[in-house]
C-alpha cells in the first residue's frame, strides 16, 4: 500500500469562500441588499467554521475507505491515505485542487441556504460532483507495465 498525505489550508479556503460570496453578492445589481446579505465577513466565521466541519465529514464519509488518520490543525486539515501501489502519483495534485475546490464549493452551498437560494442548490450540486471526482481519482490504478530486460 502506499500512503498520501494531503493538506487543506483552511484559510486558503475561507478566503475563497469570501471571494466568491462576493462576486455572487456584486453582480445581484437588482436586488438591493445583495451584496450585504450574501458576502461572508469575519463576523459570520462561527457558521463557516461549522461548515468547514460538515464537509471534513463528508471527506471522510466518502474517503472511509482509504482513511488512515485525519488531523485537524490551526492551519487547516491533514488527511493520510492508504491507497493501491498501483495507485497513480500524477494525480496527488489534482486531488488537491479537487479537495479545495470541494471545500469551498460546499461552503458556500450551505451558506446559501440561508443567503442565497436561487444559488444553493447548483453549488450543492457542483460539490457533490467535486466528491465524486475525488473518489475515482484515489480509486483510480495504473496499468501494470511489463518488465523489460536487457
């Protein structure tokens, strides 16, 4: 077996969150008090913080089996997985990306569901897609290669 380590920066991520609740707040040009409503500020960091948790669970949930020890830090979140040795290195980055991205993409669809309805439910879905990614990357084998002699 071959062990992963991959790591999570929570504020990374909350910073994305915050990007994003902003662009969507900015550009509700109709309706008055979008912006206000939708952006996430410092003072809403309890709830995101219960966010950033429910999609730890999520993590986990869907990575279960491949889970050897997970570590939440100040910085962020340390996953370790055990995965096939057949298991193809190249993709540990898209992983990550992938993992970002859920965390962000997950955020925010919780968050719009108390700020932003019309929006929650295609974020929801884009998270759930982002997990369903990230299983089959980690599921994912190289071909066996046949040994070459000299």
């Amino acid at each position: 077996m071959k062990v992963v380590n991959i790591t999570v920066n929570k504020s990374d991520v909350i910073n994305e969150v915050a990007k994003t609740t902003a662009y969507s707040g900015a550009k509700m040009t109709g309706e008055e008090g979008a912006y206000e409503r939708i952006f996430t500020t410092k003072s809403d960091r309890e709830m995101l913080e219960r966010f950033w948790t429910e999609c730890q669970v999520s993590v986990c949930e869907t990575l279960k089996k491949f889970l050897q020890q997970e570590e939440a830090t100040d910085e962020g979140w340390n996953l370790e997985l055990e995965l096939s040795e057949s298991f193809d290195d190249t993709l540990i980055k898209s992983i990550k990306k992938e993992l970002f991205s859920f965390f962000v993409t997950g955020i925010v669809a919780k968050w719009y569901v108390f700020t932003n309805k019309k929006e929650a439910g295609e974020y929801e879905g884009s998270a759930s897609h982002l997990l369903v990614g990230i299983h089959k990357k980690v599921l994912f084998k190289k071909k066996p290669t046949r040994p070459t002699y000299s």
